[in-house]
C-alpha cells in the first residue's frame, strides 16, 4: 500500500477527537487528499503532539477532556501561529462559533454537516479565509465580540481549566497533578468560582461548565 505521509505536496493534518470512530471516518475522508499525521484523544495531548508533529492543519472537536478544544487552540496559536484550526463539533452555538473566530483563520464545521462541507473548510483556512457553517453563521458578524465575551463569561484561563476538569468529575488531587499545583490551590479556585458565580452545588458548577461550553454532555 502506497505511504502517504511520503508525499512532500500534501498538507499536514492532526485529528482531535475523543471518539474513536468519529476519527475513523475523519482519518478515511481525509487521507484521500492530506497526510493524517496524528491523532489525540484529549486537548493536552493535543499541545504535546502538536508541537512535536507541526501539521498545517488541526482538525479539532470542542468538547474534548482535560482541556477543551477554544483553550487548547487559543494556546496553539501562541505555540504554532502559523496553524490552522477547523472546530468539528455537535455545538450549533453561535458564541462557541464566535469564540473560535477571535483565534483567527479558523473553520467552524458541524459534526452532522455534510463530509464535503468539511473539506471546503480546510480548504478555505489554507488559503487564508475563515469558514462558519452557514447553519450558523449570522447576517452580521459585528455582534461577534459580543458573542465570544458571553462565551467566556469572565472566568480567567486557570478558572477555566480548573472548572472543567471539576465538572468532568476528576478528583482534587488529580486535578492538581495535571496542572501541577497544590490541592489547596484547586480548593481555593473551586471556592472563587463557585462564590463569584453563586453556584450551590456540585451539579451547579457541572451545569454552569456545559453551558459555558466546557464539557460535553
């Protein structure tokens, strides 16, 4: 069988997914044109592979465990500037759309869209242009900075990352591992968050980080 990572033409592309036949049928869709150079399940693997392998393309979902797929591309951006970022996901939610806007040159596919709508998305971002859906996309896009404050609902990068890795139900200290801090200062983020935010409950925060697009359900 022909090698297609051999191929000097075609462009680098790394999956994203923590659905193991979501990236079967990406990987089968995608290695007709592009080189599949990697796959990840979760948005830290993501940053260590991604800097290892430095695809042209990230085919990413949203929702993926331990760091979601807005966190994991805005870090990309600042790692690898030159990358491109297509968001592949089940969220028809224009904020989480606008959101990935505010990285650049991105495209924002639905998982239900057509396989075709996918590769014109990568196409675009590698000439240079964005592409939203048009399931989404609004009349006008001046209301996007808007958009993208309601997604981030004024919780700091470590907010984020704490909150989500609470709501995906991982115990304190492993939480503290991954991000390499203290218990205590875990306890004392979840304390913030759930004060600032008048959250009562585990459920509360759970509920609050998916509609924060966090986790997913």
């Amino acid at each position: 069988m022909h090698d297609l990572k051999r191929s000097p033409t075609r462009h680098r592309i790394l999956l994203a997914d923590d659905h193991a036949i979501v990236v079967e049928a990406l990987r089968s869709l995608l290695s007709e044109s592009y080189d599949v150079v990697g796959v990840v399940p979760d948005g830290r693997a993501l940053l260590a592979e991604a800097t290892k392998l430095k695809p042209d393309v990230i085919v990413l979902d949203v929702g993926m465990p331990l760091l979601n797929g807005l966190d994991a591309g805005e870090r990309l951006k600042q790692l690898l500037p030159n990358v491109k970022l297509v968001f592949l996901t089940m969220k028809d939610d224009p904020n989480l759309a606008a959101a990935a806007l505010n990285l650049g040159t991105v495209g924002y596919v639905l998982k239900h869209s057509a396989a075709s709508e996918l590769l014109k998305a990568i196409s675009e971002v590698l000439c240079g242009h964005s592409y939203v859906t048009p399931k989404l996309k609004p009349e006008n896009w001046a209301v996007r900075e808007a958009r993208a404050q309601q997604f981030s609902k004024g919780l700091t990068p470590r907010q984020r990352e704490v909150l989500q890795l609470l709501a995906e139900g991982r115990p304190m200290k492993e939480i503290a591992d991954i991000l390499k801090v203290s218990e205590k200062t875990i306890m004392f983020h979840k304390y913030h968050i759930m004060e600032s935010f008048n959250l009562k409950s585990n459920a509360e925060l759970v509920l609050f980080a998916l509609k924060n697009g966090l986790i997913s359900t």
